[in-house]
C-alpha cells in the first residue's frame, strides 16, 4: 500500500496524556482503562457496526521484559477462540516500515465492567456460580494450551450485563517467575498462590487459588489476603488459613524455608468462622445448601499446599459449580498454539521488534479479505440481566 493512501486511513486524537492514531474506520475514542501495558479505549468501529476495546501497547520496546510480554499478548490472542477468553478483533499499526515501528494497537470485543465493579454488588447464588463456572472454563481452555495464568485477578476479568465473563489476560511467562526473596515492584499479589509467592515449582491448580481468593472477595465484599509486598502476603495467608504442615515446609528452598519456618505459628480459622452464613444470599433453606456448597467448595481451593488443592477440573465438578457443566464450553477444542518455545525465547529488544512486526503484518494480510472475527451489531446482547 503507498503512503499517502495509508496515511488517509489514519488519525490521531488526544487520550490523557496520551495521543491515540488510529484508522478511521475507529470513532468516539474514550478511556476506559489503564495498565502496566498500555491505556484502553471504547471507540465504535463503523466496519462491524459495533462498540469495541482498543488497547495501545505502552512504549512495547522499551526493554526485553515489555518487548516479550507484547509479542506473547499478540501471539496467544491470535491463536485463543473461546467463549471465555477475550476476542481479538483487529491489530495494527499506523507506522509503515520496520524502522519507523513502534506502536501496537489491539482491537478487542468490548464488555460492560471489571469483576472488581461487579465485587461490589450483591449477587445471587445464581450469579455467583455462574461467573465461577465461566472462569474455571476459560482457565481450563489455556491449561488445555500449555498455558498456566498465575496472576488471575478481578482487574484482569470482564463481565457483560448479560453475566457472560471472559478473562482479558495470559498471565505470567514461565521465565518471569517471581519468588519471595525477589525485589519487590508494585502488582497487585493478592490473588497469587504460596507456591508463586514462595517460589516454588507449580502444576495447573495455581490457578485454582487465584479463582478461591475471587470467589472469596465476592462472598466477604473485601480483599481475603491484601498484603502490601510478598512477605506480608504470605503472613496473610497463614494468619487466616493456619502455618502449613512439615511435609509443605520440606518443599521449599532452604532460604525459604529458613524464613517460613521462622514465623510465628498460626492456628488460622476454620471455613464457617472465615465465611459465616451471614455472607451468603439467604432466603431460604435452598440458598441455606447453596451457602453450605460455597464453603466447602472455598476451603478446597484455598489449600496452601497444591498437592491438596482442588484441580480445574474437580472445581467443575464440584455441586456448586456443576449446574451450568457444558461439554461444549468445558471441552472445547484447545487452541493450537503454534509457538512451542513461546515462553521460553529471548531475543534482543530489536530482534522482539521485528517478530511483533510480521505478526502485525500478518494480521493485517489476513484481514484484507474481510473481518476474521466479530459479530455483526444485531448479535451484540444488550440486555441488562446483571
């Protein structure tokens, strides 16, 4: 395509402090949100006849670590199609050559709130079931991908008014581990699980903590564990759910170890005192079993040691869940990611440049002959059922 068309195509709008150049086809540009990777907007895109998400990758090459998780978003949003993961509608870039590259817009399906808005309501037990079941399906499609979230948390999840949720992110690579003794940077670690705090290895039921300590703000209205670094995190968790066993102290490095073991001992509180009926909806003696169903499925997800934790699967399983059990939703077919050393690769910052750039290209060569993905507007549901 010649310049001058393609720079027809575009225009640029102030967005905050930040200056948003898009293609025209993109209108009525508002904020909406923020992150450590970039400022989202909510534009209507006049092609699909539908209000979309428009996320502008923050400065993606500033360094490896920012070039990395860019290239990884981009790859695992292209390759992922489930109900409950976030649809990746468009990419592209105004720049037009390699060396002029520097921004990554990502155009995706627009939703009504974060499940950190949603907390805030009281929902039914319906609800409450409904949007577990909805994680536990979308957390199940990656695992079926080989890949483990680890940072699951009510910021990174949206919900629609119809209840439908999906999960907006792909978490954290296998080489950005962090451990207890690390720096600490500010992220929210509420939802992390002992073994990712603590630095240990993990398997897939990681991620089931992060879904209990969901589940458990949801019930109380308030952060379970809000520790203000990682240390302070772990204290939170044994103060509550009681200092862990031997055989756990046993798998942890000896620094670790050593810092664990030398905590004061905590009993910590069974699940009726940490959840008390009052929390749960109540009118009846239904809701009274529904209560009884939460409990038990709270205290085996918040395990400390994930030999004993619940797995994705169980969770499905489990009666409070198990309602909405799907076959199609549950054991769709897993994506095909076509990447296998994803995770593990490091490249230059210029060599990551230049890897992001062809899939932008990509994209845009498949999508020259028409929209990939997206519903037209009279498939989008409006309806206010939350």
């Amino acid at each position: 395509m010649n310049r001058n068309k393609r720079e027809k195509e575009y225009y640029s709008i102030d967005v905050g402090d930040s200056t948003f150049t898009v293609l025209k086809r993109y209108q009525n540009l508002r904020p909406i949100g923020s992150g450590a990777q970039g400022i989202v907007c909510s534009a209507y895109d006049h092609v699909l006849e539908r209000n979309v998400a428009i996320k502008k990758l923050s400065r993606p090459f500033q360094n490896q670590t920012h070039a990395k998780r860019a290239y990884r978003e981009l790859v695992l949003m292209k390759c992922v199609n489930h109900k409950n993961i976030i649809g990746l509608l468009h990419v592209f870039t105004p720049q037009k050559t390699l060396e002029e590259f520097q921004d990554v817009y990502l155009v995706m399906e627009l939703m009504d709130a974060n499940l950190c808005q949603v907390i805030q309501m009281e929902l039914d037990h319906e609800r409450l079931s409904y949007l577990l079941y909805q994680m536990l399906c979308g957390i199940k499609h990656l695992h079926a991908a080989g890949i483990i979230h680890r940072d699951l948390k009510p910021s990174n999840i949206v919900v629609k008014s119809d209840c439908t949720l999906k999960i907006l992110d792909f978490g954290l690579a296998r080489t950005a581990a962090t451990g207890l003794l690390m720096t600490p940077y500010v992220v929210t670690r509420y939802y992390r699980a002992p073994e990712v705090i603590l630095g240990m290895g993990y398997q897939a039921n990681v991620d089931v903590w992060s879904v209990g300590c969901i589940m458990a703000e949801m019930v109380r209205g308030s952060v379970l564990f809000p520790g203000t670094d990682h240390i302070d995190q772990w204290n939170k968790v044994i103060e509550q759910l009681g200092t862990p066993s031997q055989e756990f102290m046993l798998k942890l490095n000896q620094s670790v170890r050593t810092y664990v073991e030398n905590r004061p001992r905590y009993a910590g509180y069974s699940f009726e005192k940490l959840f008390p009926d009052v929390l749960f909806p109540a009118d009846s003696d239904h809701n009274r079993l529904k209560a009884s169903q939460a409990r038990d499925l709270l205290s085996k997800m918040l395990v400390i040691d994930a030999s004993k934790r619940i797995s994705v699967d169980e969770a499905l399983q489990h009666p409070y869940i198990n309602v909405w059990f799907d076959p199609s939703e549950v054991e769709a077919p897993p994506p095909a990611i076509t990447d296998k050393q994803l995770d593990e690769r490091e490249h230059t910052v210029e060599e990551w440049k230049e890897l992001i750039y062809k899939e932008v290209l990509d994209w845009e060569e498949r999508t020259k002959n028409g929209v990939i993905r997206g519903q037209p507007a009279s498939l989008v549901n409006t309806s206010k059922h939350l």
